[in-house]
C-alpha cells in the first residue's frame, strides 16, 4: 500500500516510520512546505519521496494529515475534492471545527478524525521514531459519518501501532482536550515565564531545578507552530479552563497570604484526589 503523509513532523513522521517498519505500507510519500523537512524525511528514511500534495493524493491509496490545526482546516476541503477513493484520516488535536467545515461534502465518508495521543516536546522529522505510540490512547471521532470501509483500515492502522481506541464526539474531544492536554501547556508556558522573569541568572535556575520543576515546564519546550492555532481554535473550552484554574491560582494565593494553613490543607487534600485517577 502507498500511503501520504502531509505535514513531516513528530506524529506525521513516527506514524510513517512505524507504518512501514510493520509491513502496513511499503511506500510513502511526504509532503511539507518546509524544504528542509522534506529533505530531512528523505534523509532519514522516513519517506520515499516527496511530492505535491496534488500528485501524493493520486499515488496514494491513505492519507494522514498532520499539519498543525490551522493549516488542516485550510486544505481540507481541496483535499476532499480531490480524492476518489482515497481514505483521508487526520491526527489534530482539536476536531469540532474541523468536522463543521467538511460535514456536508460528498466525500465526507472517506474521512476519519482521529487524535493519536502521543508525543514529545521535540517537533520535526528529527523528532519522530518508532514506539511513540504504543500503549497509548487514540480517540475517534463522529465515527457514524465515516463510511465502515474507512473506519476500519484506520482501526486497523491504530492497532498497528498498538495503541487503544477510544470514541466520542468532535464537540466531547475538544472540551476534553482543553481539561487535560491544553492547559497543561499553558501553565508550562507560563511557570517558564515566570522563572524566566525571575531569574535572570540561568545558572540560578539549571541549579536549581529538581525533577519535579522539570517535569512541570518540560511542555515549554513545545513548538509555537503547533499550540498558536489549537489554542485559537479551541478558544471557547480553553477560556473556560482557563477562568477555573485562575481561581484555583487565587485560593492558593489568598490562603497563603492570609496564613490559612486549614485553607491550603484543605486545597491539597482536594488535589490528592488525583492519586485515585492517575496511579
């Protein structure tokens, strides 16, 4: 099988790898609008060749988009129209938007929205490699409007890469989304920020830093390409989130300036509760 791969980053890259190394394919064509992506994919062996999008679209027989968020809702459509029997299948991490822009194309049915959920802090081709799926979660969306024929090669792909198939629906996935993935970044982004305000002194901060400061920013490191667009597209939940953890922010804040050891106890017991979910 002749698979494409539009957009040569982490998930894009890792999935073509992965893909091929397990027999499912035996060819693959990239493409990128970023040359030295393109010629960094051909280096490493992770694609075959690279291409238009117009020519990968009528080699191929799947195709994975993997473009950031944005860039994904631009060419979609032009995809779609040019696609016959080809399964399109994308690996964005918000959907709603997405899925409203194709909802009445004829072609709808060939496409499967899916959210592998994977990765590093690293971006790029150089970036992806084999395992980073495995025994991970992929989530399915709006199943019911891919054709069975689709929605199965992709199963099949997922189980592949052994990963585990979670389903629900676009609007569920981006308020999901928003809760665990999304903010997770933006508290990254900020803790950053504001050592970085801090601590002009970066011997200060490298010294300093435990495993646990590690951890925390270690999502700070993640590329501006990616998590520009999917915090504009998934706005509405991230404000949300965003006003729910301002106000968690405040209730430590004020039970530490006024002394209130009951207080935060009684904040950090609550978040104990987190232990029962994640063990």
């Amino acid at each position: 099988m002749n698979i494409a791969v539009i957009g040569l980053g982490l998930i894009g890259g890792s999935m073509a790898l992965e893909l091929k190394q397990k027999g499912f394919c035996n060819y693959v064509i990239g493409v990128d609008n970023n040359k030295e992506h393109s010629e960094s994919a051909l280096e490493l062996k992770i694609i075959d060749e690279t291409c238009s999008i117009e020519e990968a679209i009528k080699k191929s027989e799947l195709i994975i988009l993997s473009t950031p968020v944005n860039v994904s809702s631009k060419i979609i459509l032009s995809i779609l129209n040019n696609i016959e029997n080809q399964i399109l299948m994308d690996v964005g991490s918000t959907k709603n938007e997405l899925i409203e822009k194709i909802k009445s194309h004829p072609k709808r049915k060939n496409f499967v929205a899916t959210h592998p959920i994977a990765g590093t802090e690293f971006s790029g081709p150089s970036a992806a490699h084999l395992g980073l799926f495995k025994n991970k979660v992929t989530i399915i969306c709006d199943q019911k409007d891919s054709s069975s024929i689709a929605l199965d090669r992709i199963k099949e792909i997922y189980d592949v890469l052994e990963m585990k198939i979670i389903f629900m629906t676009a609007k569920d996935h981006d308020v999901h989304s928003a809760y665990v993935s999304h903010i997770s970044h933006i508290s990254s982004f900020s803790l950053a920020l504001s050592v970085m305000d801090k601590e002009k002194d970066e011997k200060n901060i490298l010294n300093m830093a435990g495993s646990g400061f590690e951890s925390t920013v270690r999502l700070a490191k993640s590329n501006k390409e990616m998590w520009t667009p999917i915090f504009n597209e998934n706005k509405k939940n991230i404000l949300e989130v965003l006003d729910n953890y301002i106000g968690k922010l405040n209730a430590f804040r004020d039970a530490i300036n006024n002394n209130n050891e009951s207080a935060l106890n009684s904040l950090i017991q609550e978040a104990n509760g987190i232990k029962k979910i994640l063990k």
